[in-house]
C-alpha cells in the first residue's frame, strides 16, 4: 500500500501539470472530458488498474494499452500526458492523479462535492434536496454528488463535504442516544 504522503507528493505535481497545461493550451474542457472518460474506465476494469500498477508488466505493453483503450477517444494532449506518466514510472498512480485533477476542476467551475452515504437508493427529489441544502452551505454554483448506498445506516443520510460531517443516519442518533445515556451513569 502505498504511503499517504508519498502518494500525495507524486499525485499534486502531476495533477497541478496537466491542468495547467490544459489551461495554457485552451483545452480545459476536453482534458476534463477525458478524466471522465478515464476514470470510468479504471473505475470499471480493476484488471487495467492493476495492469497499471504492476511493475512486472513492461512500460511497452502499458504503452499500447493506453493506445488501444484510449488512443482515438482521448486529446492528444491527454494521451501524451499518459503516456509521459509510463515513462516516469507514475502511471500506478493514474487514479489518484485522476482525483485530484477533478478535485482542481471542481475548484476552478465552483463545485462542491458532496459524499453522501445513505441506507436506501435516493430517490431525483431527494437528491436535488440534498444537493440544495449542500449548495447553501458551501456557497458553491453547484454541487456533485457522490452517492454510496450502507444500508448499515438503517435509515437517514451522512453528508461529507470537504471536513463537515452532518451525520443525519439513524445508526447515528442511536450513537448519540447510546452515549448521552451512558454519560448520565
């Protein structure tokens, strides 16, 4: 596994570079288009995740990988970035460069990313409910939601964004029930 600094030291630079470039090249949108692009294909083949981060696999076979899974769907500018990212030994860490350059895009468009951990499947109403009530307390334009299902939680929701945690789940208030409970012992 690897180290949370060390990773973060490798990820920033690298980030940081292609959205600058992106920037001075005028193609910030089709570079983010890309990222989308990408990271949905990571996210749906663990296999070329760990195709990446495998140091027994040679920098040519990752190479022509990245030629035939994103060779005409991708900038050129996006595709040399991958292929500069096997050149230096990096491309193990694509998906973390991944996230943090969509964390940078969300910065610069005004975007609030809201992880939301809820016990059923929302329902639009309930989603643009929450993305409002996110809205107004971030003062973003918008907000993006990222949704995991727990149904751990029994009921309610937990909204993260950024370091504020609104724990409204009833596995919380029964958390919080329990420990004024016991306090009073």
């Amino acid at each position: 596994m690897k180290s949370s600094s060390v990773s973060q030291a490798v990820v920033a630079p690298y980030a940081e570079a292609l959205m600058s470039l992106a920037q001075e090249q005028n193609h910030l949108d089709a570079i983010a288009k890309d990222v989308r692009l990408i990271s949905e294909t990571l996210t749906d083949s663990v296999e070329l995740t760990q195709l990446f981060a495998s140091p027994l696999v040679g920098a040519n076979v990752k190479k022509g990988v990245i030629e035939s899974a994103f060779g005409s769907s991708v900038n050129v500018l996006t595709k040399s970035f991958l292929l500069l990212l096997v050149d230096r030994k990096r491309i193990a860490f694509l998906s973390e460069i991944i996230s943090q350059f969509q964390a940078l895009l969300r910065v610069i468009d005004g975007v609030a990313l809201a992880e939301i951990t809820s016990a059923l499947k929302l329902s639009r109403s309930q989603e643009d409910s929450l993305r409002d009530r996110v809205k107004a307390m971030t003062k973003s334009k918008s907000v993006q939601l990222d949704i995991t299902i727990n149904p751990d939680l029994i009921g309610g929701v937990i909204i993260k964004v950024g370091s504020q945690v609104v724990d409204a789940s009833i596995r919380g208030q029964l958390r919080r029930l329990k420990t004024s409970l016991t306090a009073g012992v």
